[in-house]
C-alpha cells in the first residue's frame, strides 16, 4: 500500500513540474508573438532593419577588433 502511495506522489510531483513548465514555454512563446507583431507593425521596419543589421555586424566585428588588440597587448 505505501508503494502506490509513494508512486502516485512521485506521479503528482511530475505532473506538476511538466505543468508548469509548459506554462513557462507557452509565455514566452506568447512574448515573441508579442514582440514580433510589435516589430512587424512597425511601418519604418522594412528601411530600419538593414540599418540595424549593419550596427551589429559593425558591432560584431569592434569587440573582435578588440579582443584582438586585447591579446596582442597581452602578449
């Protein structure tokens, strides 16, 4: 009898952690939609997000720039 006790806790218990981590998943599966209606809604979009590509690849390449420099100063 304490083993099906014990099993149907163990039971609940996992129950419960799914749960909840379904829920976590499905919020922030509820953010990006979110996010991305916000982003896509935006009429300046299509002519910013070539200018925002550009800024983090220039952003990209400075901080290997600059570990580089951080390594040959090192050295």
């Amino acid at each position: 009898m304490e083993i099906i006790i014990i099993l149907l806790l163990v039971a609940a218990v996992i129950w419960g952690v799914m749960k909840m981590w379904k829920r976590e998943n499905d919020a922030s599966d509820v953010a990006v939609a979110r996010a991305w209606r916000t982003v896509l809604s935006d009429p300046n979009y299509e002519r910013r997000r070539p200018l925002e590509e550009r800024k983090y690849a220039a952003v990209g390449q400075a901080q290997t720039l600059a570990d580089a420099a951080r390594e040959t100063s090192q050295s």
